[in-house]
C-alpha cells in the first residue's frame, strides 16, 4: 500500500465501523442516533447564539475561553473515556507495514469523520461570526477555523497516544470513573460562572481571556478579532502560535506512534513481584477487627477500592455529597441541613450489598450457615461504609457550616445527617437481602436486564422509608427550633440523632439477618444474572 492511499483507506475504515457498531443491536443505534441529534441541536444552537452575540463589546472574551474549554475537553477526553473510539488505539496497527509520517496524516484526516469534530467545527464557525469584522478577518478566520480544529484532534490524538499502555490496562480503564467527578464538578462551576455573568456581565470574562487569546487553540480566534482590530502583526504571530502548537502535537504523536510500533510491551512483566508484595502486605487488614468481621470489612473496602463499577459509584457519590451543599452555601443560597445530602449520597451505597459481589457471592453464600452468620456479615459490611460515611458526612457537614458562617446549627445538623445514615444503613440491609439484582461487569449499565423494577424498589422505596424513619428525629429538630428557648437546647440533637442512628442500624441488621439467610438461593439466583 502507498502513502497516498492510507488516508482514504482509513477515512473508509473509520466509516466502517461507526457503521458496523450501529448494527450490533437496535438499542445502540438508537443511543448513538439520539445522543446525535442532541449534539447538533446543541451545536446548533450554541453557533446561533454566537452569532446573535456579535458586536457585543465583550464577545471576544467570550469565544476565546470557549476555544480554550473546547481544547481541554479534547485533552481529557482519552483519558476519561479511553473506549469512545476503537481507533484510539493505535498498537492495534503495530503489525501493519506503516511508517509513522503517513500514519499520523491518516489518522488525523480519519479523526474528523464523527460528532465531535463536527460539533467543534459548528461552535468554531460560530465563535469566528461573532468576532470576525471585514473580509480580512473572515479570511483569517477560515485559516483559523482549520487550525484549530486540527490542534484539538491532534492533541487528543498524542495525549492517547502517550498514555496507550495505561489507557489499555485495567488500572487505566479505572481513569473513566473520574469522569463522573469532571462531570459534577464542572456542571457546578458553569452554574456558579452563569450566576455570576448575569449578575456581572460578560465583563468578568476579560482578564481570563486575556491570557487565554495566548493559549493554542484559542490563540486561533484570537487572531481572527485582531485582525478585525487592525493588529496584523498581532494576528499573525496568534496564527503562528497556533500552527507552531499543531506541528509540536503532530511531532509528539509520531514519535510516541515510532516508540509504541517499535518496542515490546514490559507492562506484564514486574506482575509477580507486584503480586508478591500485594500478598505480603496486610497493613489494611491489621488495622480491622478479627475473624469473620475484619475479613468482610476488609474485602469490601478492596471492592471500593479495585472494582471498576464499585469505585464509580462511590466516586460519583463523594463528588455530588460535598458539591451541592458546599456549592450552594458559597453562592449564598445554601442551608445547613444541605449538609445531610452528602449521608444520603453514601448511604446509598448500602443498598444492594449482595448484587456488588455478582456471581462471586456463592463463595460468600457458603459461609453462611445461620442467622447469626448473616448479621455477621450485614454487619460487617455496614461498618466499612461507616469508616468512610461517617468522617465524610461530618466533615462535609463541618465545611458547609463553616462557608455559611451559622456554627450555632452545627450540632442540629450532623444529628440530622448521622440519623438519615443509620437510617439509610438499616434499609439498605434489608433491602439487599429483600429485593437484590445483578450489577452486569461490562458495558455502562448499572442493572441487568429484566432487574430494573427490583433496583427501582431496593433503592428508592428504601430511601423512602429511610426518611419516614428520621421523622422523629426532624420532628424535634423543628419542635426544639420554634419553641421558646430552643437555641440552648438544640445541642441535644447531635445526640439523640447519634443515638438513634446506632439504634436504627442495629434493628435493620437485626431484621435483615434472618431474610438473608432464609433467601441466600434466591439471592443467588438474582444476583448471578449479569
């Protein structure tokens, strides 16, 4: 095969399977066709936008750090979601004859065939309309269009590149469930950022852009406004910026492409020894308890810790527990007792106890023979929630109290939060062993199929009856805050809600205990479907 024939090769093979992984099933091509659909009408309406905005005095603030966002999404996204696209990979390739040079100008064209690359285009095409000013700048601008939407794959095509050994590994592939965590936490700073610019004007944006109109492929639109200024000289050393940044990428990739087609893969070979220190090491486990109880601990922190679908859970669950309500108290709009979502996130995770294990659970299933065997071990797998929940629901609470400056409803507020974990902690074991249902290993799905109505029951009846459970406790918060006096007694709250969690979370095991040792077959069965 010729150099001048890799490239359409690849344009076709691009195609191909984009259109062979439709055929896989009628439920994925309708998710791709509507996550499709839902990218153009946004991309549409974002490019719509970006022109109603021109000659606005502060537009080009604007352009620039979404040019700068954009390139970054770019950045993250093999990281995040290494399997988005099979050609990613490039070691695949490493048994075809193909020299670097003509490999990366293949990919890089291929790259463009799909929904980002066109809905970067839409949002570039829309950020060059607002700023452009003459025929000049427009033609800067279709220069820049190019550039920049050529640096954004191309710097997704070396950062994958560079990081294809990990990317590929079971340790990589964990790196997708900080995705969740990216997500949270950027949905809630461009909330704070959208209060902010309607509160202040796109004004506010100036002294970012101001850096940013340096930064490659924002420096790109940058260009396009200064020559709409008059600044040629400007403009020209942007463009040249943004050029210089697309070359440096290019070289970067095919060297990494050169270094992964030419040596061996040694990822595998330190494993034994890795092995051998992981089986020596017992720091974790000489700090539980003995017998059954620290074992069981023990192996469910491991699952938080090493399961990919465990560790996104707890991940996405920490994230959102401390988002809302520290988000909500700096933006003034806040109460303390927002604090309580970060126990009601973590204590979800009770839920469903025996269906986190998967088919593995017979090997748990043999172990318990009695009752006193299932208290055991609901128990000991409600104290290594504790370990984590209950630290992290009193600092979440501690921070949250701290951003609205009202310590006087401190100890009110992680009474309520310590009474809805005890509660979510007595339900969620009942639950697990009332109405459990698989967790599939592969793929993005959280339930198997045919289980749905049994998770939509375990959890959100369980959260239900988790909060009829904590009335007594807001009952007496609300009685103690109305009455006369009751400042000097809401103290009497961190308490009474200590306490009734642990009562709580006593009489669920205890409840639980005898429904999962009498339905362990069932429990089996359910589990196991995934």
């Amino acid at each position: 095969m010729s150099d001048s024939t890799i490239t359409p090769v690849f344009v076709r093979l691009k195609l191909s399977l984009l259109r062979n992984g439709l055929r896989q099933s009628g439920g994925r091509k309708a998710a791709y066709i509507a996550s499709a659909v839902c990218a153009l009408l946004f991309a549409a309406l974002q490019l719509i936008g970006l022109i109603a905005l021109r000659g606005h005095a502060h537009v080009e603030s604007l352009v620039v750090l979404a040019a700068a966002v954009l390139g970054l999404g770019w950045a993250v996204m093999p990281l995040f979601f290494p399997s988005g696209d099979e050609t990613l990979d490039p070691t695949r390739l490493v048994m075809l004859p193909l020299r670097p040079r003509p490999l990366v100008r293949a990919l890089l064209v291929a790259s463009l065939v799909g929904i980002g690359p066109l809905f970067t285009l839409c949002l570039l095409i829309g950020s060059v309309v607002a700023v452009a000013r003459g025929g000049a700048a427009f033609a800067v601008g279709v220069v820049a269009v190019v550039l920049a939407l050529l640096v954004c794959v191309a710097l997704a095509r070396a950062v994958a590149a560079a990081n294809v050994r990990l990317l590929t590994s079971r340790k990589g592939r964990d790196l997708a469930v900080l995705s969740g965590l990216v997500i949270a936490i950027g949905a809630q700073v461009v909330n704070f950022g959208a209060q902010r610019l309607g509160a202040s004007g796109l004004g506010e944006l100036d002294p970012a852009a101001d850096v940013l109109r340096w930064v490659p492929p924002a420096s790109a639109i940058g260009a396009v406004h200064a020559v709409g200024e008059g600044s040629y000289g400007l403009a020209l050393a942007q463009l040249a910026l943004t050029a210089g940044a697309l070359a440096a990428l290019l070289a970067v990739w095919s060297r990494h492409l050169t270094r992964l087609m030419t040596s061996p893969d040694g990822s595998t070979l330190p494993a034994a020894g890795t092995a051998a220190r992981e089986r020596t090491s017992s720091g974790l486990g000489r700090l539980l308890p003995a017998g059954r109880t620290g074992t069981v601990m023990e192996r469910s922190l491991r699952y938080v810790w090493r399961d990919p679908k465990t560790k996104a859970a707890w991940v996405t669950s920490l994230a959102i527990g401390l988002i809302v309500p520290v988000f909500n108290a700096w933006q003034g709009t806040g109460s303390v007792y927002f604090a309580c979502f970060a126990a009601g996130m973590l204590g979800i995770q009770m839920y469903n106890q025996f269906g986190q294990d998967t088919s593995a659970f017979w090997m748990v299933a043999m172990t318990i023979s009695s009752t006193r065997d299932a208290y055991v071990e609901l128990r000991a797998r409600a104290l290594a929630l504790l370990l984590i929940t209950l630290p992290y629901a009193t600092l979440v609470t501690v921070v949250t109290t701290a951003v609205l400056g009202d310590w006087r409803r401190l100890p009110e507020a992680l009474g309520l939060s310590f009474a809805l974990l005890g509660a979510m902690l007595a339900t969620g074991a009942w639950t697990s062993a009332r109405f459990p249902y698989s967790i599939p290993q592969e793929g993005h799905k959280n339930v198997a199929p045919g289980q749905a109505g049994l998770a939509w029951i375990s959890i959100f009846g369980g959260m239900i009856a988790a909060a009829l459970l904590c009335a007594p406790v807001i009952a007496l918060t609300i009685w103690l805050n109305v009455s006369a006096g009751g400042d000097d007694s809401t103290w009497l709250l961190l308490p009474v809600g200590a306490g009734y969690a642990a009562a709580l979370t006593a009489v669920g095991l205890r409840f639980a205990a005898p429904q999962t040792a009498r339905r362990l077959p069932e429990i089996l069965t359910a589990v196991s479907k995934g």
